[in-house]
C-alpha cells in the first residue's frame, strides 16, 4: 500500500475486554489505525469526536453502541460521527463501512 493514506479510528466503550480485542482487529486491517479509545460514550462525544474532527478533518468517525437510547444516537451524530453501528451488527459491517470510507478517500 504505497503512498495510500491510513484512515484512523477512534474507538468508545466501557467494556474494557471488547475495546481491546476490537483495536486489535481494526489495527490489523490494512489502512486502518486506531488512533485513540475513548472509555465511554460520553468521553467519545464531549471530547474525542468533536477534538477529532476538528483536527483529521478526514478521519472517519463510526461510533459502536449497544445502548439503544435515541438521545444517544443523536449526540453522537450531533458530535460529528459519520455513521453509528450496533454491536449486534459490529465486525462484518465496521470493516466493510471503514473499507468503503478508505476506497473513496
């Protein structure tokens, strides 16, 4: 992967055992790097995306809950997140979203 530009991804949660396994799964994705972990939702919207976007206007910015809170979901596109998953729907969907993100890049 020459010259092609990595995307970096912020990770949010508070189970510390899913966080790890799933930076560790993004991180051996080719072009993908978790750039920082946010340890629950609230750390994620009120600094980290918000923080993020403002400084890799390119990074790509997909929040993971398994909280089904319509208040929620809101502030976290509110915040500047390009897309929300559920965790029921999390590794086949994430990778294929965070490849479609980097193909267009």
């Amino acid at each position: 992967m020459l010259n092609e530009a990595r995307i970096t991804v912020l990770l949010a949660g508070d189970d510390e055992g899913f966080l790890t396994s799933l930076r560790e799964l993004v991180d051996r994705q080719p072009g993908l790097h978790v750039v920082a972990v946010a340890r629950n939702a609230i750390e994620a919207i009120d600094a980290a995306i918000a923080r993020l976007r403002r400084d890799h206007t390119s990074l790509c910015l997909i929040a993971l809950t398994g909280d089904d809170d319509p208040g929620l979901h809101r502030a976290v596109r509110q915040a500047g997140a390009d897309a929300l998953l559920d965790k029921g729907e999390m590794v086949g969907l994430l990778i294929d979203r965070l490849t479609k993100v980097r193909a267009v890049r």
